[in-house]
C-alpha cells in the first residue's frame, strides 16, 4: 500500500538517533580497488590510496560504503523507507559534503533522516530525500551523503510538490579536460564485497526479471569512479581539496564499459559528466566537484 500524507508528515518531524559506528582501513582500501585504482600496480599516486605504507588518502567518496552504524535505531517507529514499491524505486541522485578529509580508520556517530518528501502527482511518482551525517567519535563533523530515491509508484499522496534539490547546470563550452577510465567485467563482484549485495548486480537470473539483459554495475560504483577520474584528471590526487561531491543518476552501465568523463573547470567548482564510451549515452549528468 502507497505511503499516505500522514505518514510524511510523522517522518519530517522524527528527530534522527544518533548511533555509533566504525570502520577500518580495510574497507578504505577495499573501496579503492573496487573503483579501480591501481590497475597499474606501480602508479604512486594511486598506491597512495591502496597501500598503507605508500600513504593514507582516503577517496572522498568512500563515505557511501564507510557508514556503518553498529545497530539498527531504537524504538517501535514504522519508517517511511518501509512502505516504498521498491520494485518502482531508483537512485536519482547522490550528494555529498566532505567536512575535514577521511581518514584511513574512525570510529563515528551516525544519523539518518529524511529532509523531504516531494509529491509529483498520480502516476509521475514521489522524490525521497534522506540524509545521514557522520562525525568522528569526539564530535567533530567528518562528511554529510544525501541521495534522492525517485519512487515511480507513490505519488499523488497530496503533499508539496516543489523544493526538492535542483540539479546542477553544466557549461555549455567543450570539456576541459577528458579521462577514460576503462571497466572490469568483474568490477561489480569487487564492488559488493564493500557491502551492496544487491544481486541485480550479479546474479544474471534476477538482473533479468528485473528487465537487464545482464547484470549492470552498482550506481555508487560508477559514481566513485566518478571521483577517481576528477582526482586523477584536475586535482593531482589530492582528496584533501575536494569539499564536496553531487551527482545525477542518467541511465545504468554495464560492467567492462568505459567510462568517459567530460570535466569542465571554473573557480572552485569542477562540472563534470559521464559518457558510456561503446553505447554514446549519458550515464551520470549534472556533476558538480567543489574544491577549495
């Protein structure tokens, strides 16, 4: 059963629990190799990230697998995440704030919330935004992901229909600068060991009564090697400059796709898109990279 104007509103006004979570440079260094760095086992500047005695970077956008509460809330809440039609839900968007650069291994306090509910109307579905944030253990803000949920099945619930984030714009010039960065066929068997199990990007079976001829590659996988081709391509490496990381989900990648990203450079922001180098499509749009 669709979720119902009441049940927005009870989310809005739930104060988010703040929980203690962890992780370890293992999954710092997991999530690198599952983005793709150090294909080149000799590239120093990408050792930097995926062996600990080269250097202790963290990818900025790592955050999305190193939020890792120790338990579930407490209380005998019905959440709103528990009345979606999944099977009519997509990742539209995800964002992210960077606060002070990660480091290898933390202890953290998380809390997760939903910051807004937008109705499309009967039959154009609903907009989702949940946010978590994520401090050290003594307090102290480490990085904020927020991702839009587009939910095809739930709208026409009669609630507002206006302020959901809008996207970024991109430059209308030619790209700046342009990186390939070539996929594994494997890549999505790496990637879910970081923690998304979600056989629709494994299991050939369920990818295709989900309607994919194939298994196709975790959104937030394609969104980190996203991030790998910014830090390669206008950063130097240097996670420590980037401050935030905002994308727009366009349409699926296949596993062992190149993707090309198309980067445009202005003051402290970097625009960016992806392009699916053997099919032409857009698979991420409306990226924006701040740096300081």
């Amino acid at each position: 059963m669709p979720f119902t104007l009441a049940d927005v509103e009870e989310e809005l006004a739930h104060t988010p629990e703040e929980i203690p979570g962890s992780y370890t440079d293992r999954d710092s260094l997991l999530y690198a190799v599952a983005i793709g760095m150090s294909r080149d086992p000799y590239d120093m500047k990408e050792l930097e990230y995926t062996c600990e005695t080269v250097g202790q970077r963290v990818v900025p956008t790592a955050a999305t697998v190193l939020t890792k509460p120790s338990r579930r809330p407490s209380g005998e809440r019905q959440p709103l995440m528990s009345k979606i039609n999944f099977a009519l839900m997509l990742h539209g968007e995800q964002r992210l704030t960077v606060h002070q650069p990660l480091p290898p291994a933390a202890e953290t306090l998380i809390s997760n919330g939903t910051k807004g509910v937008y109705d499309k109307g009967e039959g154009k579905g609903a907009l989702i935004v949940n946010e978590t944030n994520v401090k050290l253990a003594d307090g102290a803000p480490l990085y904020t992901v927020s991702s839009t949920l587009f939910c095809r099945g739930d709208g026409g619930f009669g609630g507002q229909a206006d302020g959901a984030p809008e996207p970024h714009v991109l430059p209308e010039r030619a790209p700046d600068a342009v990186c390939e960065m070539p996929g594994r066929i494997d890549q999505a068997m790496v990637y879910a060991l970081c923690g998304d199990r979600n056989p629709l990007h494994r299991d050939p079976e369920f990818a295709k009564k989900a309607g994919f001829d194939i298994p196709i590659l975790h959104g937030l996988c394609s969104y980190g090697i996203a991030c790998h081709g910014v830090l390669k391509s206008m950063l130097d490496y240097d996670q420590t400059r980037m401050t935030g990381f905002d994308v727009r989900f366009s349409s699926p990648v296949f596993p062992g796709e190149t993707q090309v990203i198309e980067m445009w450079e202005d003051g402290n922001v970097i625009s960016f898109r992806v392009r699916i180098k053997e099919r032409d499509v857009i698979s991420i749009n409306n990226g924006k990279c701040t740096v300081k």
